[in-house]
C-alpha cells in the first residue's frame, strides 16, 4: 500500500456508512485509530480489501454490525469472531504497483443494503 488517492467505504459505529477519499496509508490507520490489518472480502463480483484497528478487540472498541456481517459472509471469519471499531473497505490491490483501488461497486451497494436493513 503506498500514498495515493482513492475511493472508500468508511463503516464507522455511530454513524451511517459513508464514502470518503483515502489518502493512503496515514488516512487509514487515522481512520481505524491504530495499526491496521486487514480482511479480503471475496464476493461473486470481485474481492476487496476490508481495514480494521488491528488492536480493536483488546481495545474494547464497540462491535460494528455491518462490518461484522460482511466479514462473516464474505471474509469467512470464525463464527465466535467479531469486527469491532471503524473499518474502511477499498478495492483489491494493484499488483503491478501495489496501491489500493477504488472501492467496487458491489461493495459499496452491499454496505448501503446492510446499513438500511439495521435501521429498520
């Protein structure tokens, strides 16, 4: 991952999903409040790259609904695991460079869908 721009899905717990501009690594790890790590989210449509605080369970960073959904379905995390604190979605990397892409599509319609089935 180096510094250039991009598109995000920014999941944060308090609010409503959003999309934002990253500007690489020092914008992500602000975003998450910590080191980061990440998740690959493999959808029928694509993969894309989920980044969490890496710290966020010893922590006791809050449980984010919608990240843990889309972690369990799509990242095939076990079943006693949880995704807590605000997390950023992107698009797979560029291998031949090695930057982040845009967030796909499919994942920013798959947050919009969890995040208004959780406020229903």
């Amino acid at each position: 991952m180096s510094d250039t721009t991009n598109t995000m899905v920014v999941i944060r717990v308090e609010t409503n999903p959003v999309t934002e501009t990253s500007n690489g690594f020092e914008s992500l790890t602000d975003l998450v409040g910590g080191y980061i790590e990440h998740l690959y989210l493999k959808h029928p449509d694509g993969i894309a790259v989920m980044y969490l605080n890496e710290d966020g369970k010893r922590l006791g960073l809050s449980l984010n609904p919608i990240a843990n959904r889309l972690a369990h379905l799509y990242a095939g995390i076990s079943e006693d695991d949880l995704i807590v604190g605000d997390v950023a979605i992107v698009g797979p990397p560029d291998f031949h460079y090695g930057n982040d892409t845009n967030a796909p599509a499919w994942a920013v319609k798959l947050v919009t869908d969890y995040q208004q089935k959780e406020t229903r």
